[in-house]
C-alpha cells in the first residue's frame, strides 16, 4: 500500500501575475545577499477542514521579498473530516493564485505531525522552507521578517520566537507558558544554544541542510528533535526573531496536551546524551555555496 497519494499543480508565473526577476536584477545584488528562487511551506493537515482554505488564502495574500515564489506542500495526515476536499475545491474556486507550486500529498494511515512534516520536507524543491500550521496560531504575513536573516547573509537556520519582540500575542494558558520555557531552557542545556522558545511551529531551513538529517520523531517530539540535531552539525548559524501567536483553546481545536510535554522531555534527552544512537546523515555543513 503505498505511504501517500499525490497530486501536483504548477502554475506558471505568468498565470499568477507572479513577477519574475530577470538575471540583470539579480547580478545588481549585494554580493552579501542570498538569493533564493523559491521557499517550500509545508502544512501538515489533520482534521483541518474549517480552516485549510483560510490559511490557504493567507498564504496566497503574502507577496514574498525579492519576488521569490511559493511553493505550498499540503500533507493530509489521513484525516476523517473533509480537508481533502476543502483542499480540491480551494484550488478548483482560485484562479488568481500566487502559489506557482501546489503539491497535496495524503498519508493512506495516520502516522502524526512529525510523519506528515517527514513526507514535506522529501518533497520540498525549494531552497528554504519552513513549516505552516494550518490551525491558524502562526500568521503567512511574518514570512518576510524570517526570510529576512537568510537573504541578508547572516543566518542558516531561523527560529520565530514567540517570547521575543512586540507582536500580538492571545493570553491563554500560564501551564503551556512555563512548560514551553522549561522546554527550552532544558534543550539549551544541553544543545548550548541560548533560544528563547525551542517549541515553535516557526522555523526556517535551508532545505539541503534539512534533508540531511536523519528524522524520527512522528508526532510532537519533531520540534526537540530537529532543534538538537541542527545543533550538533557544526557551522550552523542560529537566529531569533520575534513573531505574534494566536493560540487556539482545546475547545477550538488545540491537540497537543501535558503528555507530549512528557515526551519532548524525553526527546531532549534522547538525542542529547545518545548521540551515537541517533547520528545525523552528515555532521558538517558548509554553509552558503
């Protein structure tokens, strides 16, 4: 049986209204700025029905620095309510899209967050990319400002902190506050990085260096588990920048609860101390070519 069905759109640029640079623009760059032709969103979907055409649009409104293109990978975790078609028939109502490239891809079981994460990221043609709930909490318009970093030559790897910065944040949860601090503070312990907030669903990657790593975690232990495998491959440069949050209640659809705290815990812990046990494809990374 096989893992996902697939389906694949490209929608040429001229289709979109897209504008392309030409290489005259892009040989006027400061040598100090990266170019990058394109950035991979990866949504994994489960149960997201209400909201994937929201976000979609979302997505869709965002108008990216230096004209770099959208690439949305949609990975359905097998859900049982109608996201599969909420998907079809956002893509069939728009035709003013700005996304030039549209992949849905559907696990044939449910396998979790990490799993449908795993599956985005091997699809993934883009130089960057970064994960995009589809639960609404993290807003599409704050890609720039972690774009930003990566394009001015200072940094690999981005994390969206939601403890730094003034942007809007919805007061919800003091337990899930403490437990995400804790959660970081006892990552930075032993990855020695000085983060403020290791759990975000906001991190950007250069794409060659994320599809190096060798990922298990299938559900919420993703986050512990990339944060100190990107921390053990040396020549990595780390940066922060603050992002807003509108965090949802359980009653609104929030999945994660105490037990995956539980088990970020021992994630910590397990790529940590156990290195040898769960070695990366390749430790050195040579930064930008």
């Amino acid at each position: 049986m096989p893992i996902a069905q697939q389906i694949q759109i490209h929608i040429p640029p001229a289709a979109t209204g897209l504008q392309v640079g030409n290489s005259s623009a892009i040989n006027s760059k400061s040598k100090k700025e990266v170019a990058i032709s394109k950035l991979s969103i990866i949504i994994p979907a489960y149960n997201e029905g209400k909201t994937i055409a929201t976000i979609l649009d979302r997505i869709n409104e965002v108008k990216l620095i230096s004209n770099i293109e959208k690439e949305v990978i949609i990975v359905d975790d097998c859900s049982k309510d109608n996201t599969e078609l909420a998907v079809r028939e956002y893509m069939t109502s728009n035709t003013e899209l700005t996304i030039a490239y549209f992949k849905y891809l559907r696990h044939e079981i449910n396998q979790g967050k990490g799993a449908a994460i795993h599956t985005g990221i091997s699809e993934a043609t883009g130089e960057y990319l970064l994960v995009q709930d589809a639960d609404l909490e993290y807003d599409p318009g704050e890609y720039n400002t972690l774009l930003k970093p990566i394009i001015n030559a200072q940094a690999d790897v981005v994390y969206g902190s939601r403890f730094i910065g003034g942007n809007a944040h919805r007061i919800l949860f003091f337990w899930h506050s403490i437990g995400n601090r804790f959660l970081t503070f006892l990552s930075n312990m032993f990855s020695n990085l000085n983060l403020t907030d290791m759990e975000t669903g906001y991190k950007m990657f250069r794409t060659d260096l994320i599809q190096q790593l060798k990922l298990e975690e299938k559900r919420f232990g993703f986050e512990p588990e990339i944060t100190a495998k990107i921390a053990m491959m040396s020549g990595i440069r780390i940066y922060e920048v603050g992002i807003s949050y509108y965090g949802r209640t359980f009653s609104e659809g929030k999945k994660i609860g105490w037990k995956d705290g539980v088990k970020a815990i021992y994630c910590i812990l397990k790529y940590s101390l156990f290195r040898s046990k769960h070695v990366i494809k390749k430790r050195e990374y040579q930064g930008y070519k």
